[in-house]
C-alpha cells in the first residue's frame, strides 16, 4: 500500500466571483490583501474556513458590514 501525496488547487471566492491564485508562495492572509488593491471593501474581509473539493482548496472572503447607530 503506498501514500499518493497531491498538491491541492487554491480557489479563491468573493461574492460570485472566482479569484486566480496571484501566488501559491502566498498566505491566504496575503492573497486578501493583494486583491484588496482591486475591491477596497475587502480590507475588512474575513477569511471563511476553507473547504476542500477533490483537488482543490477554496477559501471565501466575506465582508460584514454593521449599521451605526
């Protein structure tokens, strides 16, 4: 019996968007703040647990926005 080791894809999600891995040398940390140049609303994303498919890992960037007041 031998171990069958495969380098899972990063995906990257933000609202129905898909988002191309800028650098798999990145931290998912890093690859919000890279596309945050892009959509400045994610500056105060969050990063939702990733869920793995297949071979691919995805990982979501979700923004909350609170109401004042």
């Amino acid at each position: 019996m031998s171990l069958k080791i495969t380098e899972l894809k990063r995906v990257f999600k933000y609202k129905n968007e898909t988002l191309k891995d800028p650098n798999n040398l990145l931290t998912p940390m890093e690859v919000l703040d890279f596309y945050s140049d892009h959509h400045p609303e994610l500056v105060n994303a969050k990063i939702e647990s990733p869920i793995t498919n297949d071979d691919q890992i995805e990982f979501t960037f979700s923004v909350y926005f609170k109401e004042k007041g």
